[in-house]
C-alpha cells in the first residue's frame, strides 16, 4: 500500500524533500512508517525521534495502523509561549 509523508520544518532539509511517497505493506503502523523512513533516510532517524505524526488531523501514536492513502505528517513539537499576557 501507499501512504504519504508530509515533512515539517527542520525534517524535510534533512530528507531534501518536503513530501515522499513510500510503500509499506498492508496493515502497516506509524512504527513500520518509522522504521522504513530511518533506513532509507538515515539523516533524518535520529530526528524523527521527537516527531510528533499526524494522521488525518489527529497526533498518533507508533501502533496507530496506516490504511491506503494516508496522509502521515511529521511535526516538530513545539512548546513555550509567555505567562501572564
């Protein structure tokens, strides 16, 4: 099956693309995703480490299954922001 990939900021310098098209086999999780993207793009496997994967809107976790056509994105997480304004 196919499933896409949507490359944040910051993870798609290290792939050199922003988008991939990547066939994984049928029932396949984020994990599988993961695993696939790591030893293609060994560059970007130690930061796909703090991605957060989005899957419809929706963050995932790793055992979340991937169906056909899926859009997976890959965000860095971000966090801060100021008290009191």
């Amino acid at each position: 099956m196919e499933v896409f990939v949507r490359l944040g900021p910051g993870f798609s310098q290290l792939a050199g693309v922003p988008r991939l098209t990547i066939s994984l086999e049928p029932g396949a999780t984020v994990h599988d995703l993961l695993g696939h993207l790591r030893q293609r793009y060994p560059t970007l496997g130690a930061a796909l480490g703090s991605a957060l994967p989005v899957v419809r809107g929706t963050s995932v976790s790793a055992d979340h299954p991937l169906a056909p056509g899926d859009e997976v994105a890959f965000l860095k997480p971000v966090s801060g922001g100021s008290a009191g304004r």
